[in-house]
C-alpha cells in the first residue's frame, strides 16, 4: 500500500497502473483501500487501470464509490484469429451482470 501511495502522489494528473490489485492487501482492508485510491485518484485528477483475477476484489470494486458512482468499466483483451481485440463494458452493465445474473466477469 506504501508504494501505490507514493505513486499516487508522483502521478497527479495522470495515470496509475496497477497490477493484482489487491495483492498483499488482507481481505478485510480491500474495501477500505479500494474507497482510500479512489478517493485520492478522484482528488489528485487520476486515471486508474488495474488488474485482478480475484473474484472477491471485482466484487468490492463493484460495491465501492466508484462503482456506485459510474466511474468503473472493464475492458476485455482477447486474440482472435491472430488479431488482439478490446471490448469496453460499463459500469452499469458489469455491476448488473454480477448482481443479476452471477456472471464471473473474469472470464471472457
């Protein structure tokens, strides 16, 4: 968590990678760091763009400010027939395909 801080801080306007998003963070703190970098992302101007294969961090993303709130869509990468192909889901779309229907949204 110190790193993503001191990077958050070096990227004020910008944009932030950040790769396994909740790697090394317990599962009852997710939630309160997802809420901490959204906040400071939202008050610093930046863009975030994070992965995960966890289930349970896509779930508290979802349920967090910024999924609340709009700011949140997935992209999709895939290669098909040798090309790389990128599809965009919403915010909305993704929190309701969770909600609605159980959709694993970490699968393609």
């Amino acid at each position: 968590m110190y790193d993503v801080a001191i990077s958050l801080a070096e990227c004020k306007k910008g944009i932030l990678l950040i790769d396994e998003l909740e790697n090394a963070i317990h599962a009852i703190a997710l939630q309160f760091f997802v809420n901490w970098l959204t906040r400071i992302a939202k008050d610093f101007e930046i863009q975030i763009f994070a992965t995960t294969h966890s289930l349970e961090c896509i779930d508290t993303v979802l349920g967090s400010e910024v999924g609340q709130n709009g700011g949140l869509c997935l992209y999709n990468l895939a290669s098909k027939d040798g090309r790389g192909t990128a599809k965009r889901i919403d915010g909305s779309s993704l929190k309701s395909a969770r909600e609605k229907f159980g959709l694993d949204l970490r699968l393609g």
